[in-house]
C-alpha cells in the first residue's frame, strides 16, 4: 500500500514549434519564440487536453518552452514554474544546421545523430548523454519534492525523445520515432522506484 500512495502521473508536454522546427534545423538551447503555427497550434491543444491532477507546469527559461507552459498554465488555471535543468542539450557549432548541413559538414556526427543521439558529443557544446543525466535528474527531483499528484513537464524534442526512449526501455535510436508517432501530451505513472531509477542514470558508455 505505500508504494501506491507513492505513485505519481507523470505528464509530458512537447515544446511547441518554432520556425527553426518548420525548417528541420538542429535545435539545442539557442533562444527562439514559438512560431505564428506553433503557438495557434497549441492553445487547440491545451483547450481540448484535461488537466487531470496537475497543479503546476514545469519548464526551462527559454522563450518557447516559457510560452508552451503559459498556454498550457492558462488553459488548465494552474501555476508554471521555470527549472533551468530542462533544458536541451547545448549543441554548439551545431546549432542551427539543416539536416542536410550537418550531413555534409559533420558525416560521422550526422550518422549518430540518427543512429545513437545519446553518443552525440556536439563540438563546443554539451554531451548528449550529460544532458540526459540532467533533465532526468531535475525530473526525478520535482517529482519527489511535488506533493501534487501529477507534474507536467514542457520539454524540448531531444530530453523529450530520451525520457520516452526510456520509459519504454528502448534504444536512443528509436527517439525520432517515438517523438513522431506519440501524441504531444502524454501521461504515464511513476513509481517511487521508477523516479529514483531516473536519478541513477550514468553517462552512456561509447
């Protein structure tokens, strides 16, 4: 019985699309505001999608996981709250590249960005696989430290395809497709167990 009084309903909330995202460019942490589609996109969202238990809608500083979790907060009339460590990955000279782009300037790291994205070390920015450590750590933390019985988190598509990558025990290379074929809001329940899981993730061995 106290496991069960432990379990939380875990909601995942994917970042809204930015013109970066319209043009199928690299996105990290460079600062971008939800575009015009986006932001019309998800207020449809947010009107049609329950609430359920969520008392606060968590996401990182940036302007569009800021925006996403306003129009979520507002539609839902609950709180938002910015935690730094959501946060995608930094990805360094990476950032802003088309597909095509990183396929001709960076093969190698092209190929395991479709392949292992969490064996992608981006030059001059963060390790995907320390990222992953991060945004699961600040997951686990606001859930343990929550007394609500279900925490909404905006993510970006990276720590958004690593943690459905993780909750369904699959490869980082299933990531595209878990982001494409799975609804923009999504709930899942969390064990005790489950959450401290996510506080022992260690770095990928490559």
């Amino acid at each position: 019985m106290a496991n069960k009084k432990r379990q939380r309903v875990l909601c995942l909330i994917r970042c809204g699309e930015t013109t970066w995202d319209q043009d199928d460019r690299l996105h990290g942490q460079t600062d971008l505001p939800l575009s015009n589609a986006g932001r019309a996109a998800l207020a449809g969202l947010a009107d049609e999608t329950s609430a359920g238990g969520v008392s606060t809608v968590y996401h990182s500083s940036d302007d569009a996981a800021s925006d996403t979790a306003q129009i979520f907060a507002s539609a839902w009339h609950v709180r938002q709250k910015v935690v730094e460590d959501l946060a995608d990955p930094d990805l360094g000279l990476l950032e802003g590249l088309t597909q095509n782009d990183l396929a001709e300037r960076y093969r190698k790291r092209a190929r395991t960005w479709t392949e292992d994205p969490l064996a992608l070390i981006p030059p001059e920015g963060e390790s995907v696989a320390d990222a992953r450590i991060r945004v699961f750590g600040a997951v686990a933390r606001t859930i343990r430290r929550s007394r609500a019985q279900e925490c909404a988190f905006v993510l970006h598509d990276i720590s958004l395809g690593l943690l459905r990558c993780f909750l369904a025990n699959r490869p980082s290379g299933e990531m595209w497709s878990l982001l494409e074929d799975r609804p923009p809001v999504e709930r899942y329940l969390v064990t005790e167990h489950l959450a401290e899981r996510l506080m022992l993730i260690e770095p990928a061995v490559t």
